[in-house]
C-alpha cells in the first residue's frame, strides 16, 4: 500500500463489522516500515489487536539496498508485533532493477529469515524457475514460507508442497480467467492456503479493477469453498487456523 489515504480506509474498514480478526500488514520500502508500525500501534489503542507486520523489502526497491540495511532490518524484525519476513523475492515483470541484483538482496534477506528464525513472504512474479532454484537452495536453512498471490500452475504447487510451503490466495481465483489457479486450488490441501488480499490490488469478482480492501476476503471464501466441496465457514475457519500456525499468533 503506497496511498497513505487509502492506507487510513483501509484501517477503518477492519472495523470488527467486517469479520475481519486477523491481518498481516507487509511493508514495502524501508522508509514506510515506521509509518506502518506506528498505524499498527494506534490501532492496537483503539481494540483492533488483530493487525501484525512483516519486515522486508520487496524485489521492485531493492537498487539502492546496502548491507547495513540487512543489519537495519534484523533489529526492526525484533519488534514484538513483527511476524515475518516479506514480501522479499522476484519480480521480473519489470525490466529493473536488475535481475542479479533482486537475486542478491532476495537471498540475503532469506538468510535474515534464518537468522531471526520468522517466516518469510515470497513474491514472485514472472520468475517461478529462479524463485524455484533459489528457494530449494535454501531448504536446509528454512524457515516457514508462503508463496504470496500464488498465480502459477498446479505443477509448481506440486513443488512447494514437496518442501512445505503455504501458498497464499486471492482475487484471482475469482477472475473469468483464472483457469490455472482453479486447478492449483483443487489440487492444494486446505491445511495449506492462506486468504490473502493484497489491498490495494486484485480486488476479487464482482470488485474486480476497483481498489481491493479486507473486507472482500469473503468473496476469495466462497470461491474457494466450491472449489473444494465445503462451506464458506469451513474455509474461513481453516483459513484462520492455518494464519495463526504459520505466523505463531496465538
């Protein structure tokens, strides 16, 4: 979320009306990361305890990182309300920055996750082979992990299940075209998925193209439960489930 504006709605739309108990906020930029903790913060004061974040920095704002930025974002990951790293990774949508140097920052910052021992939040946009080959070359250091807005096919799903990974879904199973995540959603255990928005994008159906919010979470639910042949409140339930093993919230 780049939009302080919609940043502020968003906050107010977790109002418990929504359902909403449970939110994980991931920072973009290390510039933002106080911006978001200090929301988080404010809205621990006005019983909204449900909102967490997560410490990284994501593959489009990695140009002019430096090592004493990893060091920078070790001591910010000891905050209390900090659940993970992310979203750290690859996007290769973009022409820049350039790939060998997503790739670096992308492996350094794994190797934060295994020093803070937190679960990391994998982007990964038209790079599945190299997210792939750098993720299993970390396997024996791993922490927990999960494939944020997970788009590719039922084939690489069957890859990150092999070494244990969540997978994180959203509008898009909802989407005309969204083929490809139907059959990676038929195919991946229940005790793996994850609801995800990525407000302020990806709104679900009927909101498609519209600015995305917490709220529309529901509207993944119900994609999800006839996918699977359960109901919404299974979905949800388990979703839930699944968030608070992943990211260690009690």
């Amino acid at each position: 979320m780049k939009d302080d504006s919609f940043r502020k709605y968003l906050f107010i739309s977790l109002a418990g009306a929504l359902g909403i108990i449970l939110c994980i906020v991931f920072f973009f930029t290390l510039f933002r990361f106080q911006q978001v903790m200090d929301g988080i913060r404010t809205l621990e004061n006005i019983l909204m305890p449900f909102i967490y974040g997560a410490v990284g920095v994501h593959p489009q704002e990695t140009e002019n990182l430096r090592e004493e930025d990893m060091q920078w974002l070790k001591e910010k990951a000891k905050q209390p309300k900090v659940v993970a790293i992310g979203e750290i990774g690859l996007d290769y949508y973009w022409p820049e920055p350039d790939k060998a140097i997503q790739k670096k920052w992308f492996i350094r910052q794994l190797s934060l996750a295994t020093q803070t021992g937190l679960p990391v939040i994998i982007h990964s946009r038209d790079a599945a082979q190299d997210t792939l080959a750098i993720l299993k070359d970390w396997q024996q250091d791993k922490t927990a992990g999960v494939i944020h807005c997970f788009s590719y096919t039922k084939e690489m799903a069957r890859e990150y299940l092999a070494m244990d990974y969540y997978f994180g879904i959203g509008g898009v199973l909802t989407f005309k075209n969204g083929k490809k995540l139907v059959e990676a959603a038929e195919y991946i255990p229940m005790d793996r998925i994850l609801l995800e928005t990525d407000c302020p994008y990806l709104a679900p159906e009927p909101y498609r193209g519209k600015r995305n919010q917490s709220g529309y979470i529901d509207y993944v639910a119900q994609r999800l439960s006839e996918i699977k042949g359960i109901t919404k409140e299974e979905v949800l339930a388990k979703a839930m489930q699944n968030a608070k093993d992943f990211y260690r919230i009690l």
